[in-house]
C-alpha cells in the first residue's frame, strides 16, 4: 500500500434521507483502499449511519439542513420556508470544516451536497447528480434567481463529481447544465451494493418495503404502503429507514427498523415483490442488484418524479402515485417489465480518486493530469 502522510481526506455528506450517506459509502471504502486517512462529517440519521458503517474513523456532527417535505401544503412553499434555516446550516457549515480542516490537516474534501463544507485551503469536489434541478411548477418564475445562486455554489468547488456514465443513463437531464462549471467529472453510478450478491436466509412473502427521504413524507410512504397491502391482503415486509430506533411489526407486517447493507441487498434480491421511493441512490443500488421494482416518488418532489418517469420508460421499472397505490395491478405490470441490463462495473471512480490523491501526493502514484471534461456546457437557449 502506497505510503499516506497525515494530512487527511474529509467526506461530508447532507442529510436528507439516507441516500446521500450510502452512496458515499463506496467512495469511503475506496479511498481506506487507497490507504487514505479519512475523516467523515454529517448530521442525524445520516451521520448515525456513517458512524456505524465505519466506527473506526473520525465523526464529526455537521448541522443540519432543516428540510422537510410538506405533508398538505405545496412544495414551493415548502421550498420557501426551508431556504433560511438552508443558508443559515451553510454558513455555519463553514465554521465547523474550517476547524475541521485545521484539525486532521485536511487537504482534500468530497462534499456530498453540502455546499458549506468546503475550504480555500484544500481541494473540493462537490458530489452531485444534479446540476440543473428540476424545480416545482410553481416556482418556475423563480427559476432565473434560483438556478444562478445554485450555479455559484456549484462554482465555488474545485471539482463537480457525478456519480453516472457520461450518457447520464442514471440521471438524465439532472446532470445537464446550462453554465460553465470548472470542471465535470463522471464517476459511474455509486451504489453501497456493488458487491453484493446471493441470496437472504429470510424467505419474504409478499411485498418489500424500503422506506426512505425526510419526513413527515417518510411516515407518510410508509402509512400508504401499509393500507395499500391491507386492501390487497398482502404479507408486506418494511425497512423503515431509522437507525438506530427499535420498532414492532404486527400482524401481516414484519418490519426492521434498519439493516446493514449485505443483508439488505440479500433481503431486496430475495423478495418477489419490492416497492421503493424513486430517489436517485435507490435507483442506482437497484441496477446494481438487477431488481426490478414499483417506484414511489414523494409526492410535489420533481426530481424524484421525473427519475420515477424517466427509468418505467426504460422498461425496467413501473410507477405509481402514492395517493392510488395498487399493489395487485402492480403486481401483474411488474410482471411485464424488460429484464434489468447487466450491472455497471467501471473503474470511473477509482480513476477519478487515483488522480486527485495523487495531485495532491496524497499518494506515491503519479497519474497524468486529465484535461477539464468540455462537452457537458451547454449553452443558454
């Protein structure tokens, strides 16, 4: 293993849901692979997972960003009332990295959708699948002011990193952008199942479950779920997405308030039927695991629509809303879809991490600087 000064790597990732802290989790393990010294930042459930999955490792709380999708009200309102305690997080995101920074020397930062967590002293790469979000219908007046400050936050990291091919088969239009950015970087989708395969030793009856995403829509995916098998008379079988909590099933419903990854992907591989929310890691993990699934997006949220949209045209998959869940009629659609393509299995992001350690003579490798990626500009209509 390639001799590591002290100086170290800080992965940060956001909380909303638990989607961004498990696609980090590969990133993670690459870089301990490389012999990198990291240190991990986040907040809630999120960094609970972290601290779990790699309790050997430097944890360092972040705040948080305070989003929640809304139950009743719109989500442009939503998305109004979440921007000041949003800048508020970021700004004081800053504070704590810049003594994080000073701490474990850091010198290389991957921020996983958290725009405060960066330094002008170390190299940042932003992790993203969005470059261009898809923003409600009614608050497309704003979308001018919008995208420009989100386009700033994207241009103050050195590096944008997306974790998909460069034909964006995962993300589509997500990762398309209209401006300039310093430098685009493909990954290859990241998934915390790449290697993982074989069977459960629990047999599943019925339905799986994989509740996820912020609340109260969480509780809300899962309240749906569960009246949906009730009026189908199905066994359902729930992951709720709540580390670290400890709940009971009853009746027709077994559920698990968490499971670690190797025996998630066993569960997921094992069930007949699996409905999941259509957030863009869920995505990713069930390609890699080659499951075909109904997909949920969260009601008003346009990524997640338009994602869920995007891969049933494929064939791959179906949709439904959460307000007219069926799962009988899903039941006989799933039936009907295309066989999953053969799993990604790339060396983007080992490429990727190999350049920039090496940069950075954060190892002894010594890689040919890659030219700045010039096709992904597309210019304003």
């Amino acid at each position: 293993m390639a001799r590591v000064p002290s100086s170290s790597v800080l992965v940060a990732v956001l909380h909303w849901g638990l989607g961004h802290a498990t696609r980090s989790i590969p990133v993670i393990e690459a870089l301990l692979a490389r012999g990198a010294a990291v240190c991990i930042a986040g907040s809630a459930s999120s960094g609970r997972l972290l601290q779990k999955r790699f309790p050997a490792l430097p944890y360092y709380e972040l705040p948080d960003y305070g989003i929640r999708y809304p139950g009743k009200t719109g989500m442009t309102l939503a998305m109004i009332r979440n921007l000041p305690s949003i800048y508020r997080a970021i700004r004081r995101e800053k504070e704590l990295v810049a003594n994080i920074v000073a701490e474990r020397k850091v010198e290389l930062i991957i921020s996983d959708n958290r725009y405060g967590a960066r330094h002008e002293c170390c190299k940042n790469i932003l992790l993203t699948h969005q470059l261009t979000p898809l923003l409600p219908a009614g608050s497309r007046f704003l979308s001018n002011a919008f995208l420009k400050k989100f386009n700033d936050l994207i241009k103050s990291f050195d590096t944008c990193w997306i974790p998909d091919t460069a034909d964006r088969f995962y993300s589509g239009k997500l990762s398309e952008t209209r401006v300039p950015h310093n430098d685009i970087r493909f990954t290859g989708p990241l998934s915390r199942f790449a290697a993982q395969t074989g069977q459960s030793h629990q047999h599943i009856e019925g339905w799986l479950a994989v509740i996820s995403g912020p609340e109260p829509q969480r509780s809300l995916f899962e309240k749906a779920v569960r009246k949906a098998a009730r009026q189908a008379g199905e066994k359902l079988c729930i992951v709720a997405g709540r580390p670290g909590e400890h709940i009971q099933g009853n009746g027709n419903v077994s559920i698990h308030a968490h499971l670690e990854d190797k025996e998630l992907a066993r569960l997921i591989l094992s069930a007949p039927k699996v409905v999941m929310r259509s957030g863009y890691s869920s995505i990713m993990d069930l390609y890699t695991l080659g499951k075909r699934a109904l997909l949920v997006p969260t009601p008003g949220q346009t990524e997640q629509e338009y994602l869920a949209e995007m891969h049933s045209a494929k064939g791959h998959f179906i949709r439904m809303r959460q307000d007219h869940l069926d799962l009988k009629r899903a039941e006989a659609l799933l039936a009907n879809c295309l066989p999953m393509p053969e799993s990604y299995r790339g060396t983007l992001l080992d490429d990727a991490l190999a350049e920039v350690l090496a940069e950075l003579q954060l190892t002894e490798e010594l890689i040919p600087k890659r030219q700045p990626l010039q096709t992904d500009f597309r210019p304003e209509k």
